[in-house]
C-alpha cells in the first residue's frame, strides 16, 4: 500500500516542515522502540545505555532523509522504515562515542549527560558498540521489511562503506589526528566533512532511493542532494557551534574553536561559511529540478538544512 505525503505541494512553510518533520518523527521512534530490545531485557545495563541515547531527542534527520528520498521516488516510505531506523542507531552510536573522554569529552549531549556521563565509560562504548551492531542486524532481518534480497545487500554494502573507514570512521580519524595543528589544509578540512558527516547523510538519501526503486538518473540526482546537504550541514553546524544558542543546541557552544577543531568558518570566515551554506542549498535544489512534488519534504529539508538553530 502507498501512503502519500499528505502536505505534498502545500509543504512550502516552515510550520508544514514542522509538522511533516513531527509526523515523521513519531513513526520512525515508534518503529525504532519495536526494533530494540527492551530496558527490561538482560542484559538491562546494555538495553538502557542504547535507548537512552536512542530516545534522548534527536532531529531524526538521516531516517527522514531516508523516507523522503524513498517518496521522491514514488516507493514504499512505509518499506524504508527499518533501514532508516538503522542509520539512526549508526548515528546515535557515532555521538555516544565521539563523547568519550578519549575523543570529544563531552558532558552533555541533546541537552541531557552524555551516555559515558550516566552509564560509565565500559557500557557506553558497549552501548555504542551494540548500536552500530545492532543496525546491521535489522537491516538483514528479513522478519523487519519486504524489500528483496538484493536491495538489502545493496544497502549493507553502502551504508557500511559510509559509516566506516572508507566513511564516518574515516573523517573522524583524520578529525582528531588534525586537531591542534595550527594550519587548516583545506583539502583536509574537506575530506573530514565529507566524511566524517557527508558520508551518513548522503547515504541516507540514496538508502531511501533504492528501496524506492529508484532508476539510475533518480539515483544520480539524489546522491547529488544528498552530498550538497550533507556539507550545508556540516558548515551550519560549525557555524551554530560559534553563533548558536546552548539551550537551544543542548549542548556547549564554542567548543570547536577549544579543542582547535578544523572548521568552515575558521578556514574562511563567517560571512564566505553562511554564502557557502546557501550556494549548497541551492545546488541541492537544482539536483531535483527532474522531480515531482512529491520531492517536496526533500525541497524543504535542504531548506532547514542551512536555517535551522538547533
Ligand atoms: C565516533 C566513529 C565516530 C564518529 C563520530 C558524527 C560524528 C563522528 C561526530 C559528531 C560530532 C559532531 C558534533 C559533528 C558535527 C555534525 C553532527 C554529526 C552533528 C550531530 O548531528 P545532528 O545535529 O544530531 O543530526 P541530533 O542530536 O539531532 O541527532
């Protein structure tokens, strides 16, 4: 059965974004408590860690992208749930970790302690562990979605390749190996952006196009988005980390410019950082000229991508 986008050509405002990015939310948190073991499930330590990572909040962009990019293409979204589900336990389990006192050291995350702060350090790196694990096994479960074999294993090809060191690991790796040294390479900067948050969001996108069906064009076009919003994300977030309000972020602002962390605005100032967002934005845009309004919520989303405050 296809569930259509109910504010399809109407998702022109902020408020509809606001209430497709609430609908959506509440189905893939719904899914995602169905796809993890309970709190009550030995062992409980471990199952606790992961959900309160898990349900502490978060935008949910990845699943979104996921479900959107499977509508843009006129498929399933309903199809697309458990591996959108599954990149946001790769991303939850990427945050708990890159919070560790041997990388970030931060106390707060979504505006709550950190999971090393409320679990220790050994169950958050197990929880982290189990989560990133634990994506690969729903993706494979065949008991979780219809979608064929094939397209499964395209999935765990791809989504391996962009969380790992070919991927996230990878830009995180050079991240830290770079932190502190006075110069900003920019094709550094670049390969850790790409990386380190383009490689998840990018994928995200296309997961959503193949369990779509998407023909080889509809691909092309998608990836394209998906990587121009993918560094309008990154350079957002590294302007809200100097600009951004911390009740707002639920965590510390400022705290790239601490650690000497590779950034867009320190390698080219701010004002070239918001141009650089929004010449993204619109590259993003152009990427779906060849699609309907049922590429809208992706419209929007590439939209909020450079607006957003949190
Ligand atoms: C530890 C392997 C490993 C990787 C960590 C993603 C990452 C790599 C680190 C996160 C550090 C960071 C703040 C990166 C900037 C962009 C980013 C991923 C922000 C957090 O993503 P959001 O804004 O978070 O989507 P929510 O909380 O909304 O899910």
């Amino acid at each position: 059965m296809k569930i259509p986008f109910q504010h399809s050509a109407a998702c022109r405002t902020a408020m509809d974004l606001k209430s497709y990015l609430k609908e959506r939310r509440d189905l893939i948190d719904r899914t995602m408590n169905r796809l993890v073991p309970r709190e009550q499930d030995y062992p409980e330590k471990l199952h606790s860690a992961m959900r309160y990572s898990l349900f502490s909040g978060g935008k949910r962009l990845r699943p979104v992208l996921t479900l959107a990019g499977c509508e843009a293409v006129g498929g399933v979204m309903e199809h697309a749930l458990p591996a959108a589900c599954a990149l946001e336990m790769i991303h939850t389990y990427s945050l708990i970790h890159d919070d560790l006192p041997a990388m970030d050291n931060d106390d707060m995350r979504r505006g709550m302690a950190s999971n090393h702060k409320a679990f220790g350090e050994a169950v958050a790196v197990l929880a982290g562990d189990a989560l990133l694990t634990h994506a690969f096994y729903v993706i494979a479960d065949s008991a979780s979605s219809p979608i064929q074999d094939g397209k499964r294993l395209q999935m765990v090809r791809e989504i391996a390749a962009a969380a790992g060191c070919m991927g996230m690991v990878g830009g995180q790796t050079v991240d830290i190996l770079s932190e502190g040294k006075d110069t900003v390479d920019l094709p550094i900067l670049e390969y850790i952006h790409t990386h380190k948050t383009g490689a998840l969001i990018r994928t995200a996108v296309r997961v959503g196009a193949i369990v779509g069906g998407a023909d080889k064009r509809e691909m092309q076009d998608l990836t394209e988005y998906g990587e121009k919003i993918g560094l309008a994300f990154q350079i957002t977030d590294d302007l809200l980390d100097l600009l951004g309000d911390e009740k707002r972020l639920g965590k510390q602002v400022g705290s790239d410019l601490k650690k000497g962390e590779k950034t867009y605005p320190a390698a080219y100032g701010i004002q070239e950082s918001k141009n650089r967002a929004r010449e993204l934005m619109e590259s993003a845009l152009d990427a779906l000229s060849r699609f309907d309004d049922r590429a809208d919520p992706l419209r929007e989303i590439a939209r909020y991508m450079v607006e957003r405050i949190n």
